[in-house]
C-alpha cells in the first residue's frame, strides 16, 4: 500500500514502527477527524455545520477541563478548514496536500503559542506581526493559543485590536482550563465553546477500542475502576492504562487494577455494613485494622465509605439508579441491599461520617478518630428510633422518651394556729417518717394553708426557721449589693494581677502568660471588655471563667458584674518592635504584678499625670 493512501492512524503507526520509539496512547490514538473525538458531540457537530455552511467566527474560545479533548478539537478545525476536498459531512478528506503536511507537522498554515511560558507583551507581539501575511497555500492562517489565561493583562491588551479585527484569513483559536481568568474584552471577542467532563460510559468504550487494537485482555470492571479513577479526563484515563498494561504486561483484571490503583474494594464495605446491621463491633474493628495494614488512611476509608452511603441510598429508586456510577458486576449487589436498610439509618450515618470527615484534620489520634465513627456506626440503630408520623417516616432520638427518675416527696409543711402552742406564727416541717419513695405519676397535693394573723415574732425553736432571721439575712444581701465597690480601671488591674498570682499558685503556667497579655477597658458599670490577640490566648481564658468570675464579683461586691472576651484584629506590620507603653499602662502593668505600689499610691496621696 502506498504512503499517500494510508489513514492517519496508521500513518502514525508506520512512523512510530519505522523509529522504533514506543508512544503514549494519548498521542497515538489521538483523534484526527471531529467523529472520533470522544463525548463532546454537542461542540463537534456544531464545528462541521459552521465549516459546511461556511459561518465560521474568526475566534474562538474553548474551555472546559484538562483533558477533554480542547487542543484536539482546535487542530482538527484547523486541518479542516483548510482541506482541499472535504467529505460530504463536513470531515478532513487526509489525502490532499494540505492534510497530508498537516499530519506529518509541516504546514506554515497553522501555528501553535504556549501561552504558560510565552506570555509577555513581545510574545504577542511578534504573533500579531505574524498575522499581517496571508497564507502561501490554502484558505486560512489558523493561530492555537493554548493556556491563554496564563497571559498577563498587558499581554492581553496588545491582542484586544487584532483579535476584535483580524484580516479575514485569520483565524484565533484560545484554549483554556479557567475561563474566569480571562478579561471579559477577550470573552466578548469569542465564539466560546464550553467543554464537559467525559461520562464514564464514553471512557470505557474508548478503552475498550484501545485494547482490543493493542490486543490487551481487560476486563470491563478494571477498565470502570480506570474511568473512575481519571475523573471525566480522557488523557489521564489512558496514561493509567498504560501505566497498568505495563505493571501486568497486558492482562488487565479488577484485582491488580484496585492494587495498581490503591483503591479500596467495595466488598470492604459490604462487610464492614454487614457487621454494622448486626452491631458486630469487634468484626469491624478487626476489618478496619486489615484495611489499615494495607496502606489505606482513614480519610480514604471515610471518603470511600460515604460514597458508598450515597449509592445505596441512591439505589433504593429505580428512577434514580442511573445515578450509580458502579461496576456492572456490583449493581445489583448495590441494589438488594438498599432494598434492606432502611433510608433513615443511611442518612444519619452519612451525616455522621461527614462530620468525621470535616473534622479529621484537627483530629490528633487519626485511627482513634475513625474507630469512634465505626462504634458509632454499629449502635446507630440504638441511638435513634424510626417512627411513622403519618406524613413519612422520621427520626427520633431515643433519648426522647426517657422516663422520668423517681424522686423522694418533698416534706408537709404545715403552720400551727396562733395561741395554740406560741403566741406567735412558726414555720415547722413536719417530716413523715413512714413515707415510701413517691411516683412522678401521682403527685402529692399541697395542703391548703390558712391565713395568719400578724403577730409578734417569737423566737424560733430548733425544729423551724426563724422569719426574722431569714429577713435579717436577705436585707444584709441587699445591703452589700448595693454598697459595692467603683469600677475603675486601676481596680481592676489590680484584681486582675491577684487572680494571676492565685493562677501561678495553681502552677497552671500557660495561663498566667496568656492573661499578662490580655488588655483590659471598662464598657460600662457591669461589664468590662477583655482583649486577646488570638483565639488562643481566648480559650485560655474562657477556661477560666467561673473562677474568674467569681473572683471579680467578690473584689467589686457586684454579682451583675460580668465580662465578655474578644479578639482583637491586629494589623500586619512590617516593623516587627513592640509598641511602648503609655506611663498609665506601665502603671497599670506595675500594680497588675505588685499590688503594693497602689497601697504606696494611695497613702501618699499621689496622682496620675
């Protein structure tokens, strides 16, 4: 067969045979015409219709992810726009002098820019100088900016003109990853044409047509496991593919592709819910240890366990199962046990495993913090209750019907008519003595107490309290509440230095540094502000709260007295000194630290500048 008459394809192939240099997959199968490019019908299609109805924009815009197929599409349009003779669906026909120099990387037709490493303002420059010649041969000069976000805004700037009004053959091709990048001048000089993730489905036929070309024995599941793997990404897809055909020298199973891959089997967690529905603990904490000698780390357990959650909650639909994106082989293994577990123990579980997930970085003791979500997991069942409430099934938190404890009845307390025993009226509690413990359900009523004439207080005997005292007692409260001590700020640095001397005391030494550095202001007469620099230095002191609040509360006689805690937004600053203190914050700090230096002030009479 003559040279001429060869596809592209093997075109390709002869050249790689006749150099003896193996080539990726991704470089050898990669598309040469729109029908064979992979899951981007809807951009594809309305390529040849521009070209056959001959409404082609003069640039355009693709994006969309790595991977898909953007550089591709921008050659392809450019070998066929330039095609001599093109077939009756609008495709390249590789066998006229222009496609023919295409493929073998000669046309001065087409020129290719990286704009990641040539993205300064003479770059484009030089470029645009370049599009003031017309073409040699054929109809159009196709220019392919790849990674066109990657050009700084000058650059830009200089290329607004010329792609706004090119000579009309010209042709501007920009490739993207991050359409948001780009300058909406450049965007609304575009035709933009927005590429999708390539489905799974679309990945692994393609795989399959590789290996059947390379003879390769893959299995359908393995090739699941690639497309999965890849993420909507054709070329990752195959560079795993043929990382794999090396590693098993052609013989592709599900077996050594989870091995290759580092990915967990799903049987893991059939097992591990298994065990989990037959409140097995032990069994799933064993399970997880095997994973966990196998080189898994928890996040991944987590990650793949919730992805698991999902496709079972997602499998109890019909309707929705078109959402399981599973191996063929598992399907239906996924769908009889959805048909099992009932919805609300799937969704309190993937609630559970999201929180651990969101929390597993903070989490000091990562395999402690994955077997808690499993002992959680394995009583799930015990810690809510599914109940129907006529509209749906809901959950409902055990604790919620607890009964209540049985407490000792509360002691008569009846009052003695006066002139009976005293001239005066006494409170006397009348203690039964053969009472048994009172139910909750059958409270004891109270008695009805008959009114009492005022008399004179009598003084009380041991068995009662005494009216008088109790007045005594709440009017001296009263007093002292009302006779308490200013708030002021010399006070208050001053108790604040005692209750950092009672800290070192209690050797609790990261305290008493986070206190020294806290400042202090008074918001008004019952509240005084607290500043720290961090949210550490905070929690240190909100550690301390009860403490210090009833430390305050003495100093000042003022049980309304409280504090609030806040941090405080420090600007950064490039000179890194410590700002000097005033000469009433070094008093301040002074008596903070010696308590004595305020007695001296005020015996001397002495004042604040």
């Amino acid at each position: 067969m003559r040279r001429d008459k060869l596809s592209p394809e093997h075109r390709i192939f002869a050249a790689q045979q006749h150099m003896d240099k193996f080539i990726v997959s991704a470089r050898k199968y990669r598309p040469q015409h729109f029908g064979t490019v992979v899951g981007q019908a809807h951009i594809t299609t309305t390529l040849k219709n521009a070209i056959r109805n001959n409404q082609l924009a003069h640039a355009f815009l693709f994006c969309g992810p790595r991977g898909v197929g953007k550089t591709t599409c921008a050659r392809i349009l450019a070998k066929t726009i330039n095609c001599e003779s093109k077939t009756p669906d609008g495709e390249a026909c590789d066998q006229c002098n222009s496609c023919v120099s295409f493929n073998e990387g000669t046309s001065l037709n087409i020129h290719e820019l990286d704009a990641a490493s040539n993205n300064s303002v003479d770059d484009i420059r030089s470029l645009v100088e370049q599009v003031r010649f017309a073409p040699q041969a054929g109809r159009y000069k196709v220019y392919i900016v790849d990674e066109v976000h990657m050009l700084s805004s000058s650059a830009f700037n200089a290329f607004l003109k010329t792609l706004e009004e090119p000579p009309p053959y010209a042709i501007f091709i920009l490739a993207t990853t991050e359409k948001h990048k780009i300058l909406p001048t450049i965007l609304s000089r575009c035709q933009i044409f927005d590429f999708k993730r390539i489905t799974n489905n679309d990945t692994i036929e393609h795989l399959q047509d590789i290996c059947s070309k390379e003879d390769i024995t893959a299995d359908r599941a393995a090739l699941h496991l690639i497309a999965q793997k890849s993420e909507g990404c054709m070329r990752d897809s195959l560079s795993i593919l043929d990382k794999i055909v090396s590693f098993t020298n052609g013989q592709l199973t599900y077996a050594n592709t989870l091995e290759h891959l580092n990915i967990l089997d799903e049987d893991y967690y059939f097992r591990l819910l298994d065990n989990m529905q037959q409140q097995n603990l032990a069994e799933s904490m064993l399970l997880f240890d095997e994973i966990n000698r196998k080189g898994f780390e928890g996040d991944m357990v987590l990650n793949g366990f919730a992805e698991f959650v999902r496709n079972l909650l997602v499998s109890r639909d019909a309707r929705a199962a078109i959402l399981l994106e599973v191996a063929e082989d598992f399907k239906q293994k996924y769908l009889q046990a959805a048909q099992a577990i009932h919805p609300g123990w799937l969704i309190a579980a993937l609630n559970l495993i999201n929180e651990a997930e969101i929390n597993y970085k903070q989490a000091r003791n990562k395999r402690l913090h994955v077997e808690l979500v499993l002992i959680k997991l394995s009583y799930l069942s015990q810690a809510i209750a599914l109940v129907d409430a006529g509209d749906g099934i809901s959950k409902k938190k055990l604790i919620d019907g607890a009964r209540p404890l049985s407490f000792r009845a509360l002691p008569v307390i009846g009052v003695k008519e006066p002139g009976t025993a005293s001239p005066g009226a006494r409170l006397v509690i009348e203690a039964e003595k053969t009472k048994p413990l009172a139910q909750p359900a059958t409270p004891v009523p109270a008695p009805m107490v008959p009114p009492v004439a005022a008399t004179p207080a009598a003084e009380p005997v041991q068995s009662g309290f005494s009216l008088k005292k109790i007045r005594e007692k709440m009017a001296q409260q009263a007093g002292n509440m009302q006779q308490h001590k200013p708030l002021t700020e010399e006070e208050l640095y001053l108790t604040w230095g005692q209750f950092i001397e009672k800290l070192r005391q209690a050797g609790n030494h990261s305290a008493v540094t986070n206190f020294k550095l806290a400042t202090l202001r008074i918001i008004d007469g019952h509240t005084i502000g607290i500043g720290t620099n961090s949210p550490i230095h905070q929690k240190f002191i909100e550690n301390e709260r009860a403490a210090l609040t009833d430390h305050l509360q003495g100093h000042f006689a003022n049980r309304q007295l409280v504090y609030q805690v806040t941090v405080a937004e420090q600007a950064v600053q490039e000179d890194t000194g410590e700002k000097p203190l005033s000469r009433k914050e070094q008093y301040f700090r002074l008596i903070e630290e010696y308590p004595q230096i305020k007695a001296l002030k005020d015996r001397l009479r002495l004042e604040l500048d």
